[in-house]
C-alpha cells in the first residue's frame, strides 16, 4: 500500500472538524507508518466512499 499513489491530479482543499482522539490517531499513524496525512485521509476517504455507493445513487438506498 505504500507504493501505491494517492493525491494525484487536481486538488481541492477541505477543511473539516473532527474529534480530537480520531486526529491524534489519524497522527500517530502518519508517525508510524511515514505515510502523509493528505494521503491517509485520501485513503479513508476513499474506502468509506467504495463501501457507500447508495450515498452516491450508485446502487440502491438501504435502510
């Protein structure tokens, strides 16, 4: 996973609040695994994206 590459073409900024814990977490990975923070958030944004294509109207809504 860490070949692969994340981030790339055009970028659009995003500023969000999150829990404090999920940020220290979100840092203490970036520490462990060298990977940058921009490229973790990718990476889950992009795994909690492909688990809900019903939020795009890919598939059906579910209950």
């Amino acid at each position: 996973m860490k070949s692969q590459k994340h981030n790339q073409g055009d970028l659009k900024e995003l500023a969000v609040k999150i829990e404090k814990q999920v940020m220290e977490d979100l840092e203490t990975m970036v520490k462990n695994t060298k990977i940058p923070l921009n490229d973790l958030v990718v990476i889950a944004l992009k795994r909690f994206r492909s688990s809900h294509t019903d939020y795009l109207k890919q598939t059906p809504m579910t209950e």
